[in-house]
C-alpha cells in the first residue's frame, strides 16, 4: 500500500526566519560536499523583501523541508538563489514546485526575466531548469569568471514550468500541492 505525500504548503520567509537558517545551512552543508567550501557571495537581507525579492519555505506536515528565493537585479531581472530540498525529500517534485512558486511571486512584482547562477556539479539542478525552460544566457554574477560556472535564464511569459502542476493556480501566498 502506498503512503499519500504530506500536504504541502510552501511560505515567504524574511532570510533571518529560523526555518530559512535551517536550510541554507543543510544547503551550506551540500557545497561543502560538493566544491569543497560553502557558498562565499554575498547575502543581503534587504535584496530578498518584497517587492525587491523573497524567500519561500516548503512545508510538508509542518516541517521545512524545500528553500529558495529570488532577488531583484539592478537590470531588473530576477535572480534564483539558495534553491534548496532537503536530502530525504528530494525525488518528490518539491525543487519544481518551489521554482515555479518564485516564478510566480517574481512575476507578480512585475519581473520578466528569471535568472541562475550555478555549476556544472550541479547537473541534476542544470536538467530541472533546462526542463522548466530556462536557457543559456551569457555570465553574470558573483561567480561569473569562475570555470565551470551555468548561466540560465526565462522569460517569465506566463507560460507555467513544466510538470508544475497544482501549483499553476496557486499565487505567491497561497500555498501548493504537490502533483508527483
């Protein structure tokens, strides 16, 4: 018999909100296992309050379990960061979710362009954005001269993320339910 996945709301969080520190340090964790160093650029709080960015908290049964956040760019397009799933939950479709979950609340604060900075070691995070209909853009960013560093980036035409499933009706506080 299979178990139903926890309900799953997913939540904006001010970056201090003790859930949000929970996962950037699991996520801290993950580059430490990948490059070797945890993540050194630059977190300013202020860049993730609305209507200039955000963070958003996947809950599932009340317990964090998926990160990410978007902050606007001087150019006006908007940046990805700390996109995060906890490892005893991923596999769940909680990245998408959270994904299109920022999408959303991007392009409600009038942004038409999402933007990410990652790595090459990053290949299963590479697959969900070019999956979600992001692309090759030139480098940007805080690790823009770095080898191995993946530039990507979407128009935010309304056109939902692939797979997104229920959360296409959800709205930036309005939670979401996870379809796979």
């Amino acid at each position: 018999m299979t178990t139903p996945a926890p309900a799953t709301s997913i939540e904006p969080r001010p970056y201090d909100h003790p859930d949000v520190q929970q996962l950037v340090e699991g996520l801290q964790e993950l580059y430490v296992e990948i490059y070797g160093g945890r993540d050194d650029s630059p977190i300013d709080r202020s860049e993730f309050e609305l209507p200039r960015g955000t963070f958003a908290v996947a809950y599932e049964a009340g317990e964090p379990v998926a990160l990410g956040a978007w902050r606007l760019l001087p150019d006006g397009r908007a940046e990805l960061k700390r996109m995060y799933v906890r490892p005893d939950r991923r596999g769940h479709g909680l990245s998408r979710l959270v994904l299109h979950w920022l999408e959303r609340s991007a392009a409600h604060a009038g942004v038409t362009e999402m933007v990410i900075e990652t790595n090459v070691a990053h290949d299963t995070a590479i697959r969900l954005y070019e999956s979600a209909g992001y692309r090759p853009i030139a480098a940007y960013g805080h690790y823009a001269d770095d080898e191995g560093t993946v530039s990507l980036g979407r128009t935010l035409d309304g056109t939902p993320t692939h797979g997104a499933g229920l959360a296409e009706a959800a709205g930036p506080s309005d939670g979401a339910r996870p379809t796979d």
